[in-house]
C-alpha cells in the first residue's frame, strides 16, 4: 500500500476570511478483490465482512455502501450477508482494452463513523476473443535468387485479449520450402516472420500457396486464418533503404484530424519500376490504422483521428517502402503523444443531507469526490467554496472531501444556503467546474412567542352589551410552522368570587377578547388577569402574562392591557 500524499495549503486574505486550499494527487487502493469477466450478474466477489474484520449487521448499522469512480455502478453490496456481487456482466476488452492488469478502484464507504477504504477490482481474462488477421490474403514477392535463410516480415493477427490469450505463435503449412518464426515486438505483440529454407526456382514454381495459422495461448486455444500468395520473381538488385530507421515525433494531443505527424522517406538505387517507391502502413494493429495513414507516394504520415493522452500516450508506427520489383524496407516512427489541458475537472455527490436540523454542532453536509482525467498539473486540482459561509470543505482519502457545517446554524437568521463548490485544476489554461447545492436548515423550537406590543389599551363601555368582541392581543414566534402556531389562553383567578372565565374569554386561535357580562363601572373600576400564549412545539414554550386593569379617570372607562415578561408571572406561567 502506498500513504495518501496530500498536503495543505491556508491562504489568508486580510479583508475576507480564510480560503482553504487542498492539492491532493491521486491515492492508492488498499485491497484488491478478482473476478473474471463475462460472470453472470449476482455472482459472488467477495464477503467484505470478513474481509474488513466486521460483524454482519456492522455493516448496516454503520451505512455501509459502495461508490465507484465514475456514475457507473458494477457491484453491490447485501448489507445482510456482507457479500459483494456483480450488477452487470464485465467485458474486459470493453473496459480496458490492451490494458492489463485490467483495474477498476471503488471505494467502501462507512457513514457512521466516515470511514472511506478505497479498493480495486480486478477484471480478470478469459480466452472469449479469436485471433483475427486484418488482411487475409497477403501476396509476398521473392527474388528467385534469394538465399536460404532469407526472413520476409509477414502481417500480423490481432487479438482481443491479453497475456496468454493473446497471440502466442503462428504455424505455416505446407512447410516445404517455408518455416515461419513467431517474434516478439513491442506491447507484448507477436508478429510472423516467414523464413525461407530451400532454394526456388522461378521457372519451376511461379505461385506458391501458403496458409499461415495465428495460435492464442488460451485453454482451448482459439486460431485465425490468411492466405499467402508467394510470387517468385525476377531479380531486382536494390530494396528500398530509408533515411531513418527511427523516426521520434512528439504530438500534442488535440492536434487536429488531417495534421501532418511527420514525413519518411526511402531511396531505391534501381531504375524504373524497380526504383519506384510506394509507402504504406505495416503490422498494423486496428488501433494504429484507425489512427494514422500514410500517402504512398509522399510519405507523408497524418493522423486520421484525434489523439487522446489519457488513453494512450505512445505508438510505434512501422512503415514498409515498396519498390516496384516487390523488395522492401522498413522503418519504425515512434508517436509520443503530450498531454494537453482538455479535461475539467468533475465533482461527484456521493451523498447529501438536506435539510439539517439547527443548533446541532460540526455536522456533515455531503460527501463528494473530485476528478480531473489530465496528468500532471493539468490534473492536480484545488477545492473550494465561497469564504462567507458557515461551512468547510475537510480533504479525505482518494480525492473525496467532506463538507461539514463550521458551527451550529441559526434557521430564524438563515434557513437556506446555496453552496458553490468550485474545483479548478493547475493547467494552462485553468480550467473549473462548479456545482452548486442547496442545503435547507429545519426548525427546533428554541423560540418562546412575544407579543407584539408591550401596552394594549382596549376601551370598553359600561353597561356594555355581553359577548362582544372588544380588541385583541397578539403574539408572535420566530420559529415555522407548527413550532410557531400560537394558542391563547387565559390564566384562571377569580374576581369577586366568580372565576374570570365568567367576565371575560379569548379566541384561542386569534386572541380576540371578548366581554361575557356587563360591567358597571360604579361597582368594577379595575380588576386583573393573565394571558398565555404558548407555542405548538414539541416541547410546548409559552411565554407572558398580561396584565390587565379597568381604570378610573378618563371619559370613557376602559381596559388597560400591559404586556409583562415570562419574568413577572414566572411562577404562575
Ligand atoms: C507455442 O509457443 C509456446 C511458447 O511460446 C510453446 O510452448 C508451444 O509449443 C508453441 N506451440 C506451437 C504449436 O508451436
Ligand atoms: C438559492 O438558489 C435558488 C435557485 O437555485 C434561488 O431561487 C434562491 O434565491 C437562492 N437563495 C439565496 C439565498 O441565494
Ligand atoms: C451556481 O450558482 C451561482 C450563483 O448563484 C451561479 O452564478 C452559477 O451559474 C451556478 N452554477 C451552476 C452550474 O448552476
Ligand atoms: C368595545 O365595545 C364597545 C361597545 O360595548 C364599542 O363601542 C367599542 O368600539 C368596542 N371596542 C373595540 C376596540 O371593538
């Protein structure tokens, strides 16, 4: 296992507050499970119980789940047997390709407590691929002086697979005047090479037909086909010799379809159609003929798609110059192709909690993983989020960051955020993507009602008329909903030995009070009770008592309502 190289960077800026920066390069996997390719969907990968050392129902209780590197989900996870399985079959040369071994990291991820295990699966070979030639009839022309020992170069088979199943030898029949040799070349490819053993005459064989065999190493063996013709023809002196044997060229990787990657050039001492040059592409994989082309009477060799660093970063080109007299050269132009700064970064959510509850200290927000397909600096990205917010951005293993309220949120002074998580990485030029969340506080009743006014002054006639509505107290909550829905009530006491339910009663929806009997001011100047007014919460708050007077000295009795604090009447409230 290699460690997480990550370091740390703090920017302070005098006026705004601080930025965090992370540069994080690539982490490292620390198990591995295998699988072959093309397994049924279910099958079994592994028990990650046992492998992490954890108990069956460990697993669910701390939220275990499986991400993978990209939105594509091969395998899942059955929390209640801890078994990992296939969700879809695995092709591996869809996957990778030539690459071997053929690797796909995933993460393990625990919530509770976080915990991030970054792992890989390795896609295994199975022999589901034939060798194949590109061309199956080939036609090889040969000096009838040629002497015994002579090599031809024949064209290669092609093969899907890797390592043993890949291409492991070539056969040639009937082998009468023939023997062919499998060589190795580069990228682990086998190419034949035909050798020629007895001496030929022209006169006796003009055609000779050969059928040559491409053998894989896989169990069964699998095979493929193509037809040689060999031509014994007259003698032409010279083959055709180029200026290099190597070419090296260095293209970047967005040059356009149609550029000219570099131009070869081969001399033939013959004359006429002996000395007459045609160039043309040779032991060419399907990879490297979709790519390249070459102008047969140039050789000028240009690219016929566009070049891409993040898959592969070299190709060895070989090139055959023919003469007209059918001898040939060879030459072999090696491609390196230079990264350019064409992938943004991008940002995966793996997960999000919204709305969180207010109050609650340091808390997790959402889990996200960053990525940027370039290498180098055009691949090492920095993570950040605007520097007025109550959150930060904390690094984890394997580019993934967690992003954590800084300190417990208010809802009354800010019930919604919008997040922009900016990832921009170093190249020239820079290139960054955002997303932006929204994340939603809910409410906890931490808010008593207060009532609106401190002094409600509500007139009210002798001799009034009975249950009219004569004015209305109100209160307010700062919480929402139901934490903010208010009762009214009133506090019971008694006046003149009759309850004051009996004079007076209150809306508890609006708090409109209303007058049950007529008072007669000569008898009743003043009398006092209390109000509640207590939120729908859970648990309930109530606040305030009022104080209510009917008083003497104005031209029209009236009732005087102060508003007290819960301080005044706390014993009673
Ligand atoms: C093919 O090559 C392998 C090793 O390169 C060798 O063991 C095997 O005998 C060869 N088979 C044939 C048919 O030549
Ligand atoms: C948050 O974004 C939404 C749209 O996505 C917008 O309607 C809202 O006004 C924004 N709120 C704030 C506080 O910026
Ligand atoms: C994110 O929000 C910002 C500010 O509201 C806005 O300018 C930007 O266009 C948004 N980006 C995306 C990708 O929606
Ligand atoms: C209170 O009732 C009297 C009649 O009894 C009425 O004249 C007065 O306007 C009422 N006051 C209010 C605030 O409704």
């Amino acid at each position: 296992m290699e460690t997480v190289l990550c370091k740390t960077q703090q920017k302070r800026q005098v006026i705004s507050l601080i930025i965090l920066l992370w540069v994080c390069e690539a982490g490292s996997a620390t198990g591995r499970f295998s699988v072959a390719e093309e397994m049924e969907v279910g099958s079994f990968v592994a028990n990650v119980a046992k492998t992490l050392g954890l108990e069956i129902g460990e697993l669910s209780a701390r939220g275990a789940r499986v991400l993978s590197e990209d939105n594509r989900q091969y395998l899942q996870l059955n929390l209640e047997t801890g078994d990992l399985l296939l969700r879809e079959k695995l092709d591996r040369e869809e996957l990778c390709g030539p690459r071997e071994p053929c690797l796909l990291p995933f993460q393990i991820l625990l919530e509770k407590p976080f915990q991030m295990i970054p792992v890989e699966l390795w896609v295994q070979d199975i022999n589901d691929h034939a060798p194949a030639f590109l061309e199956t009839k080939m036609l090889l022309k040969i000096p009838e002086n040629t002497p015994p020992g002579t090599l031809f170069s024949l064209k290669n088979a092609v093969d899907l697979d890797v390592g043993e199943n890949n291409i492991q030898n070539y056969t040639i029949f009937p082998n009468s005047h023939f023997e062919v040799h499998t060589r190795s070349g580069g990228e682990g490819n086998k190419y034949p090479e035909l050798v020629f053993d007895k001496a030929l005459d022209g006169e006796e064989y003009p055609e000779i037909r050969l059928t040559l065999t491409a053998l894989d190493g896989g169990s069964p063996s699998r095979s493929g086909t193509a037809e040689v013709r060999v031509l014994v023809i007259d003698v032409n002196d010279n083959a055709p010799v180029f200026a290099q044997s190597r070419y090296e060229v260095q293209v970047p990787e967005n040059s356009p379809i149609g550029s000219l990657v570099v131009m070869v050039s081969a001399r033939d001492l013959d004359i006429g159609n002996n000395g007459q040059i045609l160039y043309s592409l040779f032991h060419r994989s399907e990879e490297i003929s979709k790519t390249f082309e070459v102008n047969e009477n140039s050789g000028e060799v240009r690219m016929r798609k566009k070049l891409d660093f993040e898959t592969i970063q070299s190709y060895e080109v070989d090139i055959e110059a023919t003469d007209g007299g059918g001898l040939s050269g060879k030459c072999t132009v090696v491609v390196q192709v230079t990264d350019v700064n064409d992938n943004p970064p991008d940002l995966t959510i793996s997960s999000l909690t919204s709305p969180i509850s207010e109050n609650l200290p340091e808390t997790m927000v959402a889990v996200f993983k960053t990525r940027d397909q370039d290498s180098g600096d055009n691949g090492k990205m920095v993570c950040f989020i605007q520097n007025d917010l109550p959150f930060i951005l904390k690094p984890s293993v394997d580019n993934f960051y967690s992003l954590l309220t800084k300190r417990a949120l208010d809802r009354e002074s800010r019930a919604v955020y919008n997040i922009t998580i900016t990832v921009m990485d170093f190249g020239i030029p820079r290139l960054r993507t955002e997303h932006n969340i929204t994340v939603l506080v809910s409410d906890i009743n931490d808010n008593s009602p207060v009532f609106t006014q401190t002094v409600y002054i509500l007139y009210l006639q002798e001799n009034n008329s009975p249950a009219l509505h004569n004015g209305s107290i109100s209160a307010s909550d700062r919480d929402s909903g139901t934490n903010a829905k208010i009762t009214y009530s009133l506090l019971p006491s008694e006046f003149r030995d009759l309850p004051l339910f009996s004079y007076i009663s209150i809306n508890s929806d609006n708090g409109h009070l209303y007058a049950l009997r007529s008072l007669d001011y000569e008898a009743i100047q003043t009398f006092q009770f209390a109000v509640r007014a207590t939120d729908g919460g859970s648990p309930a708050l109530s606040t305030a008592t009022l104080n209510v007077l009917l008083v003497d000295g104005f031209s029209e009795p009236y009732l005087i309502i102060t508003y007290c604090s819960t301080l005044c009447f706390s014993s009673q409230a």
